[in-house]
C-alpha cells in the first residue's frame, strides 16, 4: 500500500514539474527581442503607443523632456499668437477713445507742484558765495485751502523739491522782495549794501552730490526818493532735464529781503 502511495506522489509531482517548465517556456517565448539592460544606467521606454525604445537612462529621459517642451512651447507660441490678434483687432475698434483716454490719464499724472509763501519766517539756510536757500515755503498738508498743489510723487525736505522720476521739467519762481529806505519818522535809512539782488534756482544731484545753478535773475538796488519802501519782484522760469531724486531749491544773496513772503510762489511740472 505504501509503495503505490509513493508512485502516486511521485508522478504528480513529475506532472507540476513539467507544467511550470511549459510555462516558464512560455513566458520567454512572448517576452519582446531585447537585449539584457542595466537597471541602474539603461531604461526602457513605449514610444507612440506601441514601439519600445530603450537606451541610457539620461539620454532618453532628456530626448523625452524635449520633445514634450517643444510641444508645450509651440502650443503656448500659438495661443499667444491668437489671444495677440484678437487683442489687436478689439483695440483697432476703438482706437480713438483708447489713445484719448491714454493721454488724458498721462497727463492728469504727471509729477507736479506748486509751493506758496508762508507767514511765518523759518532759519534759511545759507550757502556758497553768499547765495541762502529760502525755506518759508507752505507745503504738503499746509497747501490746503491756497493756490498751491504737490502731486504725484513730489516731495518736499529742507526748502527743495524732490522729483520722482526723470523727466523735462518746467520749473518757475516768483518773489517780491521789500527794502526799508526811510524809518517810522520818515528819516533815510543808511546803507552800505550796494550789492546786486540775486534770485537763482539750483538744482543739487544726490548721484553727483553737486549743487548747480540753473538759472538765474540778477537786478540793481534802486535809489529811489520816494516812499518808505523800495519794492522789488523777481521772476524765473525755464526748461531743465532732471533725474529721478534730483532737487530744485530757491536761492537769494540778501534773505533780509523776505518781509512779505505769501505772494511768492515756487514750482514745478513735468511736461
């Protein structure tokens, strides 16, 4: 009994044997003609779906890369290009209105201010050759309920007026100057100041850290035999190309002048 058991084990062991062989046999038949490749350095990869390629890892997955670039970046070229022409078509529509509207908001923007006197008389400050930067100019919130202004980006520091970008700029001054010649008893004054009168307008670089005149107005003192007061008024006003940073201050050589200083005024505007 025991010897018919053993030939029984024995050939159905032969029988599983023989069908993993068949489909060890078969699994090598179907498999795809290629070589034997390195896991680490070499890699295969389905091409259109149906080719198998395979070669070195970097020199496929970089062949792969830029392929699918090229795709994208010609796919974005193309939808750039339409979105382009339909942009280009809606603007011809209505070109008029669009450039219109364009310059008026381009020029409702540009950089400009206009400071007036104030009552009160700060310390000027004084510099080369006896030229003295006038300082007692309202400003910011104090140009609230006058004639003047400081828009888009002007700013204001220590008597000067700071541009915010480059640009052509129109700049002006005014100012009345007041000269006592008789005292309240209506005695003549002496003096020994013949000097000229000298409003100028500079401009002083923070690149260059140069301060340069740009334009000036020089008059003589008057010898009058009338009047308590000799009355003076000096106007400047010219065109000047500015840098972003670059700021424009009021100058005069006799500050003693400044005794009714809310008519003066002092500005700028980018044109």
């Amino acid at each position: 009994m025991s010897v018919k058991l053993l030939k029984r084990f024995a050939g159905a062991n032969l029988l599983l044997l023989l069908i993993v062989l068949i489909a060890v046999l078969c699994i090598v038949w179907t498999m795809p003609d290629n070589k034997q490749i390195d896991k680490d350095t070499e890699i295969c990869l389905k091409y259109d779906n149906k080719n198998i390629k395979c070669g070195r890892t970097t020199d496929l997955l970089l062949e792969v890369f830029e392929k699918e670039i090229s795709s994208a970046y010609a796919t974005a070229e193309e939808r750039e290009k339409i979105q382009t022409e339909n942009y280009i078509k809606d603007v011809l529509k209505h070109d008029v209105q669009l450039m219109n509207d364009y310059k008026n908001t381009l020029w409702d923007m540009k950089p400009s201010a206009k400071l007036v006197g104030i009552r009160e008389k700060p310390e000027h400050q004084h510099g080369n050759a006896g030229m003295t930067t006038v300082t007692c100019w309202r400003h910011d919130k104090d140009l609230y309920y006058t004639t003047g202004f400081q828009r888009y980006g002007v700013r204001f520091q220590n008597g000067r007026l700071i541009v915010p970008v480059s640009g052509t700029y129109y700049i002006y001054s005014f100012l009345g100057l007041t000269e006592r010649r008789l005292n309240g008893e209506g005695i003549p004054l002496e003096s020994n100041n013949t000097q000229e009168i000298k409003h100028a307008m500079h401009k002083f670089s923070v690149l260059d850290t140069a301060d340069t005149e740009i334009a000036s107005n020089v008059q003589s003192r008057k010898n009058a035999t009338r009047g308590h007061f000799n009355y003076y008024a000096s106007q400047i006003a010219t065109l000047v190309k500015l840098r972003a940073g670059d700021e424009i201050s009021v100058k005069l050589n006799d500050v003693t002048l400044l005794q009714h200083i809310e008519n003066n005024y002092f500005g700028l505007h980018l044109i």
